[in-house]
C-alpha cells in the first residue's frame, strides 16, 4: 500500500491524481504533489496551528503526522472512490468494501 509506504518514511503532504487515457480508455491514477517529510518545522506547525499558539487553531491543521496524513488519506479514498471487484479481489476485501 503506497501511503503506508510513505508514512513509515515519514511522508506527509501528497495527493491522489485520477485521469483517463482517452487512447487506451482506461483510468490513470498516481500519487503526486509536493511530497516532504515531517521534519521539526512540520511539527512545530502543526503544534501552532492545533493549539492556537500566535493566531492558529482556527480549523483542524492540515499539517498531520505521517501516520495520520495516511489515515486521512485512506478515509478520503473511501469516501469518494468505489472498489470495483476485479479478478484480484477476495471475498474479504469485497465484504469489507460493503460495510464501510
């Protein structure tokens, strides 16, 4: 799984781009953006932003530790993209898809 990948380098800060090959019709989907790691001035401001230290705290921050950018991630992916069974699917994998 790439973001679990990424969260144990302790990657933060990507996103999902999804597209369509209109040549081989067939969906195109890759993780980009500005990909950098959670270093101390990362953390310092999620600290400022979460705790409302000098005018933070407004919303949620939207710098996250690696494992919780990752969960965050996940949950999107969830919410707005469907599992498609394919032949790779397990029966397990589809009943988890349903409850969700």
């Amino acid at each position: 799984n790439d973001s679990l990948f990424l969260s144990k380098l302790e990657v933060m800060d990507y996103s999902l781009l999804v597209g369509f090959d209109e040549e081989r019709s067939e969906i195109v989907v890759g993780i980009i953006d500005f990909i950098r790691k959670f270093t101390l001035d990362k953390q310092l401001e999620s600290l400022v932003k979460s705790t409302g230290l000098m005018g933070g705290g407004r919303a949620a921050p939207t710098i996250l530790a690696p494992n919780k950018y990752r969960d965050r991630f996940r949950e999107a992916m969830d919410t707005y993209f469907v599992m498609v069974p394919d032949k790779f699917s397990s029966l397990e994998q589809l009943a988890g898809s349903m409850t969700k």
